[in-house]
C-alpha cells in the first residue's frame, strides 16, 4: 500500500503543477484550513518552487495583480466562493484568472453561483481534489477533531437536550463521513463497508433511544406477527432507533457519500485492465468504534511508539523537547518532531521497546564501523551510545537523530522501572487476557492488586488503569467491592469518576449476584514467542484476521 503521506503530496504537486500560466509565474490563493493541509506535507519552499512567486490569504487584505493568474486550494464554503466573485467583481480585477481546486466537494447551488456570477468569463477551470483529511503517517490519517468523542458519547443533561444533541451527534458523523470518503476518493477505491453492531448494550450518549429523537410509533392496528417489510416504513423507522449505534449511522453516511460521487464521476474505483489494481480484490472499508475494546486504551503498551506516547510529554503526538549535547559539550534543550522523515523512528516505532533498543544500538555500531569513528567494539549498552555520541560532533545530523531515540528510550526505561509497571503490566494482562503468563486462570489477582493499589510508589493514574481493567475483567462488580478498590487506590473524586465513566461506553461497572455476564468473555491464547507483558491481542486484530 502507497504511503498517504506520499500520496496526498503528490497530489498537491500535481495541483500545482498543473496550472501554467503563459507569464510562468502564478499565485496561491488560500484559506486558513486549506493551508494548514497543504504545510501538513508541503513545506513553505517546495511550493515556491513549483513558480509560485506569492501565497495569499484569501480571508486578508490583497493588493490586485492583475497581470498575475492565481491558483485558488480553498474549501467549498459560501464565504469562499463570494470571495472569489468579490475579486472579479470590481472595476480592477484582482487577478488575470483564476483556477479553481477545491479541497472537497462543492456544493451543486455554490456550483451555480460561481458560474453564472460576474467572476466567470475568468475561470480557467474547476477541480474537486477530494484532500480534507490529515495524513499524519504512511498508514494512519486522522480527522483531528477530538471533540467529537465526546458529543458522541456524553449523555445529554437533561431530556430537553437530547434532540439537540443528537442532531448534532448525526452533524458530526456526517463531517467524519465525508473525510473518510475523501481518503477512498485519493486511493480510487470504492469499498464494501462492513461496521461493528455491539449485541451487549443500546446506542450511546446522545443517539440512546429517547421520546424525542424517536419517530411516532406505527398505528396500533399494525400486528406483531406480520413480516417486517409488510408492517410498513412507519414501524421500521421506529424501532430502527434501537440499534442506531454510531458506527451503523457512519457506515451509511459514508456508503451515501461514496455513492454520490460514483454517480458523478462512473469511472471511480475502476483500474486499466492488466494493471495491479485491476488484479486484486474490491478493498472491504471496517468502521468500528472506541466501545468495541474498552480493554486496550487502559493497558500499558511497550512497543515503542505506544510508550513513548503515554509515559513521555509528547506534545500533539509528534513533538518532544529534550537536553541535546552540541559540538561544545554544553547541553541544550532542543524540540524534536516525531515523523516520517525521522528514519530511525519509522524503523523502530512499531517495534517491542527491548527490540528497539537492540536495534538502535545496532544500527549506531553500524553506523561507526561503516565511518571509522572507533576502532575496537562499538557500543554494548544506552549508555555507551550516550558517551560515544558526545565525541561525534563531525556528524551532526546524525548525532541529532541517535541522542533524540537514545534519550526517549532510556526516559522510557528510567519510568518503566521507577513506577512499578513491570508489576502494574502483569496485573494489566491478567485482567485483560483472563490467564497468567503461564496460560492458567488468574486466582490470585486480587492479592497481586491490592498491593499495587496501596502503594504510594505507583501513580494514581495507574491505579485507574488497573481498577478499570479489573471491573472488566469481572464483568462488573458490586458496588461495596468497588468502593473499597477506590479505598485502597487512594483515588481522588475526580479519578473515581473518570473510572465510573466508562459506564458510557457500554461497560457494566455494577454487578449483582443475580446478574449473568453481558457478554462471551474471550480468553487469549498465549504463544510462545510473545512478550509475557504484551500478551493481550486487540480485538481488532481478531476481526481482520
């Protein structure tokens, strides 16, 4: 699979590229979101150099350059599409012409505006790039709007908020829809989509079934034992609502949005006869959600990257500040951004921490034998790599690299051991697999955990995670026995209400002796080449296998 970093640069080039205006030189207009998508993977100089002699903001001030035709990456707003007709409105015309490359679809009534305005005698030409969407590694794109978790999931305060919320719940998914179409429409695939239903609980927050998000109920004289499809579109649609789980309303939207767009456009997910694409199968699009494993977010993960992320202060996921010893032997702080073109991250990231160790250290004792820095044995531990560097100020590039992994990792490691999580892990597992490292079923969990929960050298935020996994583990329990694990922990009100909370996400937290399990527990086998504390597999890995 190409990477998406690659493939969304690769678009904007074209966009550039394809726009030549006889004088050579031309301008790019943008807006505030287009182009912060477009910095995202271009730099400011890549695109200067595709003769781009200017970029604009189309929300600020212009002066006219009338003998200048401009590029316009804008979003399909209403506000955009008057500021272009504002610009070839006047007596002096802002630009020679104008190119139009909007980021996602544009609107069939915006569409006709522009088109019969006095702005077009000036248009060049129209293009939907379909780019709205954060490539943020070679496999991972985001829509980066994390508050949309929690208008999914929150409860409305009262009964008079809920068909508010859900209307905007439906706005939020249909925004996440469309992104999600956007990378189908960049990769040319037109997918099966396959989404996750949950069995064990009813849709959540602000889509629960309620009075007044709910349509009337059918007639009365509708008769329960007639077939679903001769009772009519009236009972359907009322107890749809049951099962209007967030994942089911994305998977539809996102099948409208795709299906829209086939119309408009017959040749979309089609592939030249004879090429690799045309070879394999029609791609299968999974949508799930956070309620389908509440067990892994709480677990500590120690590949890499998962450990660096949740024990180390990475700020936005991909920015680090660390003491960097120059040239001079002075140390400095120094920012460091986590991302693709770091090579030594992209190598090791995925990788189980003492993997990447081992292969960071064998990587810099290539690195000395291959520039004849040091004759005898290279490096055999972190600090030795630590040392060696400070004597290497002739290679500063690669001085930069090494001391930044070197430096998370022996943070990582110097945490690992200072906050018991090789204790706290084996806890997590157990609770999370159902069997010990040994495959048997865990029976002395609670005598392992409440050591942990007393102690004052684990950090109450691990105390939380444990707690969490615990009551899953039960499947619930009651509510004297959580008080007490809440007792133990030393938890602060606020720490007991992010435990109880889970509660919105489909998680039973109350268990009485009358109550079945609310679902088929999965035990995981153990194999013999894993981590004794990386022994939990995601439930998502067991869908796609």
């Amino acid at each position: 699979m190409a990477s998406l970093i690659t493939l969304v640069r690769n678009k904007f080039l074209e966009v550039l590229r394809s726009v030549n205006p006889p004088g050579k030189w031309k301008i790019l207009v943008v807006d505030e979101h287009s182009q912060r998508l477009l910095g995202s993977v271009l730099k400011q100089f890549d695109v200067l150099e595709e003769n781009v002699t200017l970029i604009e903001s189309i929300s600020n001030y212009r002066d006219p350059q009338p003998s200048f035709e401009a590029l316009y990456l804008l979003m399909p707003t209403s506000q955009n599409v008057d500021r272009i007709i504002k610009d070839f409105s006047g007596t002096v015309k802002q630009y020679a012409g104008a190119h139009l490359f909007f980021i996602e679809g544009l609107d069939e009534q915006l569409f006709q505006r522009l088109t019969s305005s006095s702005a077009e005698p000036y248009l060049r030409g129209l293009r939907e790039v379909f780019l709205n969407f954060w490539a943020t590694e070679a496999q991972v794109f985001s829509i980066q709007e994390p508050a949309m978790f929690f208008g999914l999931y929150s409860p409305p305060r009262s009964d008079t908020a809920f068909q508010a919320a859900r209307l905007r719940a439906e706005e939020d998914l249909r925004f996440a829809a469309k992104m999600i179409s956007n990378v189908c429409i960049a990769f040319n695939e037109f997918p099966f989509i396959r989404y996750y239903m949950p069995s064990h609980h009813p849709p959540l927050g602000s889509l629960k079934p309620h009075a007044s998000t709910r349509p009337p109920p059918p007639p009365e004289a509708s008769s329960r034992w007639r077939t679903n499809l001769a009772r009519g579109a009236e009972a359907r649609a009322y107890e749809a609502v049951e099962s209007d789980h967030a994942t089911k309303l994305l998977a539809f939207f996102v099948q409208d949005a795709l299906e829209e767009h086939k119309k408009q456009n017959p040749d979309f997910g089609k592939y030249p006869p004879g090429s690799s694409e045309a070879s394999r199968p029609r791609a299968t699009l999974i949508i799930t959600d956070r309620t389908m494993d509440m067990v892994a977010p709480f677990l500590h993960e120690f590949t890499y990257q998962a450990m660096v992320n949740d024990l180390l202060p990475i700020e936005d996921g991909s920015k680090y500040t660390y003491k960097f010893q120059s040239s001079v032997g002075a140390y400095e702080d120094k920012t460091a951004t986590l991302s693709d073109s770091d090579t030594v991250w992209t190598e090791i990231r995925h990788m189980h921490m003492r993997e990447a160790i081992d292969k960071l250290m064998g990587d810099f004792n290539k690195f000395l034998q291959e520039n004849a820095v040091f004759k005898g044995e290279g490096a055999a531990s972190l600090n030795d790599m630590k040392e060696m560097l400070a004597s290497l100020p002739q290679y500063q590039e690669q001085r930069e690299k090494f001391s930044l992994h070197l430096n998370m990792a022996q943070e990582c490691m110097a945490i690992f051991e200072r906050n018991k999580l090789p204790l706290v892990a084996n806890v997590e597992q157990c609770c999370a697999t159902g069997v010990t490292a040994e495959g048997k079923t865990p029976k002395h969990l609670v005598e392992e955990m409440v050591p942990l929960l007393d102690s004052r050298e684990v950090v109450n935020m691990n105390k939380v995670r444990i707690v969490a996994l615990y009551i899953q583990h039960r499947d619930g329990v009651p509510e004297e026995d959580r008080r007490r694990l809440y007792q133990h922990a030393r938890l602060t009100l606020a720490e007991q209400d992010a435990v109880n909370a889970v509660v919105h996400m489909g998680v039973r937290i109350n268990r009485t002796a009358a109550d079945r399990d609310s679902k088929k527990k999965m035990k995981q086998k153990t194999h013999g080449d894993e981590y004794e504390l990386s022994r939990y597999k995601p439930v998502l890995r067991a869908v796609l296998e």
